[in-house]
C-alpha cells in the first residue's frame, strides 16, 4: 500500500517566476527557477538578485534583552547566488549518502510520529554542520557544476537577504504569524517578566496559548512535508521554522558599519542556524533572529539549504577539480562515480597474480591462489606498516549510531596501529563452495557456490582454519586463521583514510539494507578496494580473532585481544559495556545502514552465536599483545 502524502504542493502557492534553462552563472529575474534531477530526484533552485539590504532587526521588533546580537547595518552582496527552494529533503540526501539520519522518517527513532506518511518530502534533520560538510563534499564531487561553482552553505547575509524577499517586517509574510504560515510551535517565547509591560508599542507575534487551544489550532510538534505552507516572493519555502537551517558562517557579534560580501567571523565556537523550527517559538522564526550551536550538533530541530554560487576562489577550486587515481587514493580526493583508477572489477582480478612464496613480500594486493578439492582459494598480499585505526572525530559526530551508550565510551577511538608482518588475506569472504571443499556441506546448488557462507558461528570459522591447517598447504611458520581487528581494518582501507577506502557512492562499494533484497549477493558484485579486496563492506559481517575490548591509547604495535584477557579484563567488559566479552564482526552486512558499513564500525556478537561470516587469512601464528585490552 502507498503512503500517503502529508501535503500536496498546488500551483497556487508558487510564484510567477517560471523554470529556465539559463546558466548557473547567468542573472536572470529574481525568483527564477532552475531545476536538474540527480540520482532520480529533483534539485530545485530559486535565483536571488545581488543588492543592497538592511540585515538585523530595530529594537522594537525584539521588544527584549535576550535578542542583543541582531544589529542593524547596511550589506551589499555584489554577487547572485541561487537558494535551495526547499530545505535539503530526505529523498534528496538519501540520493547523495543513501543513509538517511532523520528522527521523523519511516526508519528514524521518530516513526509513530508520521506513521502512515509518505516522508521523502519531509526535510532532512538530525543532522550537525559537520555532516552538511559531508554532503556538499560527496554532492560537489559528481562535477554538476561549471568550474568556479559549487554547492555550500549559504552565508548569513546570503540567508537573510533571501529570507526577507525585499522586505523589513519581521517575517517575510508580514508582521505576525500563525500555524496557517509556518510550522512553529505556535506560542510566545518572550517572558513577560522582562518584556516591556506596556505591550502596545512591541510587537505581538502569536497568541497565547489559552487563546490558541480555544481556536483549537494545535502545532504539529514534529517536521512536516516542504512546500506545505506558502513561499516568500522569491518562492522559497519553509524559511520560516520547520527545521532551523545551518549556514556557512562562525557566530559572532555583527561588525560595525557597512559591509560588502560578508562571511562572518574568521573563527569562533558555534555555527549560526537560522529560520527557527517546529519547536521553537514565533520570535525565533523571524527573518533577523540568530541560532547558534556547535558544529558538531545533531538534533531533530537542524536541517539544512543548498546554495549553488560562485566559490571563495575559483582558481583555487578549479585545480581542486583534477582527480587522482592510483593504487592507493590520495586522501581526501575523489573519483568521478564509475571510474575505477586504481579500484578493482570482479573481472580484472587475474592480471595481479604472484607466483611466489608466501614470505615473499611482493607490492601491495599482489594475488597469490591455489586450487583445493577443485576450488580456487585466492588472496591478496597486504603489506606491514603504521596507519591510523578508528574514526576520526567528525566520523562520529556525523554518525547518530555513535552519539548513544555504548558507543559514546570511545568505541571507535582513532589511535596509531602498527603492523610489523605482512600478511595475505582472502580476496572474498570464505563462499559457500570453499565451505564446502573442506566440510562437503554443499548446498547442492551451482548457483549458490558464489555466495559467501553466513550464519556460522566464530567457533565454527576457527574449526574451518584448523582444518585447513591439517593438510600443511603452507611453509613453517605460516598458518591459516582468522585477521585480527587491525589486519581487518588495515586490508579495509587499502592506505586510505576516510569512512570507506574510496568516496563513491557506497551502493558501487557494498551489498547494504539499500540494495540488497534482504539476502547474501554472490562476491565479487562490487568494487573492490585498492589491493584488490572484494566484499569488505556490506554483504556479511565477518569474524575477527579479537574479543571486543576498548582501543589502545596513543599507539600500538601489533594489537590483538585473545580469549583470555589479562588483567581482569572481561569482568572490566561486563562493567564498561553491560555485557561478557564477546568476538567483533567487521563490515557490516546486507541487512546493515550506511552508518554500519564503515571501514572503523565494529560489532560484536558472542562466539557461539551463528550469526556472520569469515575471511581467511595466510599469515604467521598470532600472539596476545601486552597493549591489548587497555584503561
């Protein structure tokens, strides 16, 4: 059955201005329309005329102490720039990141609350500042734009001279408001203890709230589908509460005099956000007033809106342009989706074969197979050295998974791991043919051999390398087992740095809840990582040698948790994340979010449990780290 939509757009509530097909850097009548589809969805714009404007708010319009940083003064934009119609919408992130991190969506922590609702045209939020740096970093990384151009944040002034539309009333609507005009929580926030006692020369922007449950008006108390109230003259809708909207600037008093072009202050502690929100009151959803939070901020009152305009340097910009491509990505850079550079098709993996020994150390993602019981096992060669294991800090602030108990306990610390032997890890997750060669638990299916095993539980995985090890396929020394966590980790990332080993669209890298149908895919469906590793995100989570403990401070050198922990190690577990020790997962799997199919995202499920899959390793015999588990 369908979802119904909240709010129908109709053709009344939009302005004259029609679509164009002009150039971004074209300056046509204000409030023109320019639109393109991305990913299957709609991206509309509205242009805004550079100008002269008054920015802030005359003391009579506040009427109060508490709205001191809205003075008034005289800015001048010498450029036009073209405004988001819309707050960015869930249909519209999710077209760019796949994860969607909205409390009021179908998935969100906030469901019942639009239970029934079509919610792709509701805005996105939950979202902090660093996280729309994240988006407009993937989004401006498709090249839709001329050079010079790019997708941001609007700037303050950029914000608030689209806001009012040419006027000076509080709202661009006028000079009150009500649940007819704006998704607000419909009462005064001003306190009458300090307000003026004589109101009749302040303005009185809603109701009371005695007044307005007798009307029987009730606000919303949640997010609701844009363009579902009417547009300022420039067409722009949901300027007004709704989601309050980050803006590119750092908060700080307003400079003195005139202004031209505006950018805010040079640094500061908290970002401005602008607009009001579903929650917050009338005084809050006016044109001059000023939120502010700190970047890393992510509730369900913070959303955001897409400018398209001319960049701080468009020299600079445009070398930024030129992609990289090699074995190992340049971190920070990104490839153009459905390039490979040096990422590996299912198809080219041959090319990479070594015939050497096994303690050879040939260059990194050499091949090296063997054919048991007329089964192909082949790995790739991963080389020793020092990296940086973990999430970086703004990883997690953008990941809502991480902001709750345990993982607020630096689950995912970043911290320097060194790794002094190489080893070679298999170029997929074990599959149900390999599974087979060793057990003769085949499923009777040639269709189903390309599929990785799954549901097997840690135990099982380790019989299955000391199985192996019986046929003495391998020189002294060497032995099959499972990677520890930071070999794991180490292969994921292929020298790279970020969330993933490359920033492509994460439905090219992995099998995921997204695209997957709810089951295993054959391996090899995706791109493969720089050293030719296939399957290492999404399609099943797969087994590592450690128990789960938290990560070393500082540095490590070869870290690895066995079995028996030192020091009282699993009663310190039980107390610091509720539970006994239990093996990580690594990957994610097909049933997993984006969030969970990260080169740094950890799970961890009880040994006994058949609940993942494995990849084998050729590497030498593991040994317990004196640095693992640490206080």
């Amino acid at each position: 059955m369908t979802k119904k939509s909240e709010k129908s757009s109709t053709s009344e509530n939009a302005p004259n201005a029609a679509e164009t097909e002009v150039a971004w850097d074209a300056s046509p009548a204000p409030g023109t329309r320019k639109s393109f589809i991305f990913n299957g969805v709609e991206f509309a714009f509205r242009y805004c005329p550079p100008g002269t404007f008054t920015m802030g708010s005359p003391f009579e319009e506040t009427g109060s102490a508490f709205f001191d940083d809205e003075t008034l003064h005289e800015i001048t934009l010498t450029r036009g720039f073209w405004l988001a119609e819309t707050p960015t919408t869930q249909a519209q992130f999710q077209a760019v990141c796949v994860d969607n991190p909205s409390w009021f969506s179908a998935s969100g922590i906030g469901a019942t609350e639009v239970r029934g609702l079509e919610t792709s045209d509701f805005p996105v939020e939950s979202v902090s500042w660093n996280g729309c740096q994240d988006f407009l970093k993937l989004l401006n990384a498709f090249d839709l734009l001329p050079p010079g151009f790019a997708f941001r944040l609007p700037t303050e002034a950029e914000w608030e001279r689209a806001c009012r539309a040419g006027t000076q009333t509080p709202f661009s609507f006028g000079t009150t408001i009500d649940l007819g005009k704006a998704n607000f929580n419909g009462v005064a926030v001003r306190n009458p203890t300090f307000d003026d006692p004589n109101l009749e020369g302040t303005e009185v922007y809603v109701k009371w709230e005695a007044e307005r449950r007798r009307a029987g008006a009730l606000s919303l108390g949640r997010t609701s589908a844009v363009r579902s109230y009417p547009p300022n003259a420039l067409g722009l809708y949901d300027m007004h509460g709704n989601v309050a909207e980050w803006v590119q600037d750092w908060y700080g008093p307003y400079p003195e005099g005139p202004q031209v072009d505006p950018t805010g202050p040079a640094k500061g502690r908290r970002r401005v956000l602008r607009g009001g929100s579903f929650r917050a009151g009338g005084d809050w959803a006016r044109s001059a007033y000023r939120g502010a939070a700190q970047a890393k901020y992510n509730v369900d009152e913070c959303g955001f809106r897409l400018t398209v305009g001319p960049t701080v340097d468009s020299k600079r910009d445009a070398t930024k342009k030129k992609r990289r491509s090699g074995p190992v990505p340049t971190p920070g850079s990104f490839l153009q989706s459905g390039e490979t550079g040096g990422f590996r098709r299912w198809e080219e993996r041959a090319k990479d074969n070594f015939d050497g020994a096994w303690d050879d150390s040939p260059t990194p993602g050499a091949r090296k197979s063997f054919v048991f019981n007329g089964v192909e096992f082949s790995f790739r060669y991963c080389p020793p050295g020092t990296f940086g294991m973990g999430s970086l800090r703004q990883e997690i602030e953008f990941l809502d998974l991480l902001s709750r108990p345990p993982f607020n306990l630096d689950y995912e610390r970043r911290f320097v791991a060194t790794l002094t032997n190489g080893f070679w890890l298999a170029e997929t997750p074990t599959t149900r043919a390999q599974y087979a060669a060793l057990t003769t638990q085949r499923t009777g299916k040639r269709a189903a051999d390309a599929l990785p095993v799954e549901a097997v539980a840690w135990d099982d995985a380790q019989a299955f390398c000391a199985k192996f090890n019986d046929f003495n396929l391998l020189p002294p020394g060497w032995t099959f087992r499972l990677p520890t966590e930071a070999e794991w980790e180490r292969a994921c990332r292929a020298g790279s740095t970020g969330r993933r080993y490359v920033d492509f669209p994460l439905d090219e890298l992995a099998w995921t809840a997204a695209n997957s149908g709810g089951r295993a895919r054959p391996v090899g469906g995706k791109l493969g990582n720089a050293w030719g590793l296939f399957d290492m995100l999404g399609n099943v989570a797969e087994w590592t040698a450690d128990v789960l403990a938290p990560y070393p401070r500082g540095a490590a050198t070869d870290p690895f948790c066995s079995s028996e922990p030192q020091d009282k190690s699993r009663e310190r577990l039980a107390k610091v994340f509720g539970r006994v020790a239990e093996r990580v997962l690594r990957g994610g799997s097909y049933l997993s979010s984006p969030g969970q199919t990260r080169c740094a995202a950890r799970k961890s499920k009880e040994q006994h449990s058949g609940r993942g899959g494995f990849r084998l390793v050729v590497g030498r015999p593991l040994t317990q780290s004196p640095q693992s588990p640490t206080e």
